[in-house]
C-alpha cells in the first residue's frame, strides 16, 4: 500500500480496513485479519497495526475477544457509512463548493 503525507498512516490503513468492511470481506461477526498479518500485508510496523485497531475499536467498528483475536462488529457497515457521510458533507463538500464558486462552476454545468 502506498501511503500519502496528510493523513497518519494508521487512519490510512483504518480507512482500507473499513473499505474492506463495506465490501463485505470480513462480515459483520467474521474474525479481522491478524495484526501480523495486516502488517505484513502493508509494509508497516505491526505497532501501526495496533494502534489502527484501537482507533477501530474506540469507533466500535470492531471488537475484540480476549484471547481469540478482533471481530467485524455487528453494526460496522453502518457506523461506518454515518462516518463517512458526515465527513463528506461537513469537510469535503464545502471545500468543493468553494472550489466551484472560485473557478465559475454551477450547478446546472455540474450536473451536465
């Protein structure tokens, strides 16, 4: 995974975690990949990893079962669709709105 400079690069992973998530691999209940594994995967530090999981798990996309490993929780495509949406409508699409009053765009040539 290639990482970009403006976003920390255990949300990067948290953000290809989640996208996964939604795509439905792993399933809402299904056992997370381990931290191991997900390092290995992405060329990063398993401490990454572990620091991507607790944020995950503060957000209750994901649980964990002592002993056995992280789980989807059962509510995390949903938790995550409102996350997003949320951060598309109060930091992404103003900045667009901006840009589009700044160079000329309206609404009617955006909709073409």
């Amino acid at each position: 995974m290639e990482f970009r400079k403006q976003k920390p690069i255990y949300l990067q992973i948290a953000d290809r975690l989640m996208e996964q998530i939604l795509g439905g691999e792993p399933a809402e209940d299904d056992r997370m990949p381990s931290v191991r594994d997900v390092a290995a995967a992405m060329g990063v530090n398993p401490n990454t990893v572990m620091r991507t999981f607790e944020y995950l798990q503060g957000e209750e996309i994901i649980y964990n079962r002592r002993g056995v490993g992280y789980f989807v929780s059962p509510d995390a495509k949903n938790k995550i669709l409102a996350e997003q949406r949320r951060e598309f409508l109060e930091e992404e699409l103003p900045l667009i709105k901006q840009k589009m009053h700044m160079l000329g765009i309206g609404m009617d040539e955006l909709l073409k």
